[in-house]
C-alpha cells in the first residue's frame, strides 16, 4: 500500500477547490444569474417517447 504524503494531498486539494471555485464563476456568468426555481429544473412541454412506449408495450404482451 503507498502513503500518501499529506502537504501532497493539500496542495492537490486546494488545486482541484480552485478549479471548482473557477468553474462555478464561469457557469455563474454563462447564466447569467437566471437560476431555476426550485421545482422547475424539469420541463414539462417535451412530447412523450414514442419508441419508449412503445416498447413498454411490446414488453407487456410477452
């Protein structure tokens, strides 16, 4: 088993933090501050999966 040394570990911690803080300023901007309310992250107008349901049935008559 390798150890791992801890200043290592940090320091890859804080690098992989500021790709986070970077990556979540940068899809704040793209969005423009349009956030989503709660609930409404899905949209309801899509048509339903033909083939989908189709096969639903197809799978019923077996």
């Amino acid at each position: 088993m390798t150890t791992q040394d801890p200043q290592e570990l940090l320091k890859l911690k804080h690098e992989m933090d500021e790709q986070k803080r970077q990556f979540t300023n940068f899809a704040r901007s793209v969005s423009a501050g349009g956030e989503v309310e709660a609930g409404q992250e899905f949209s309801n107008d899509r048509l339903p999966d033909d083939q989908n349901r189709m096969k639903s049935v197809e799978n019923k008559r077996d």
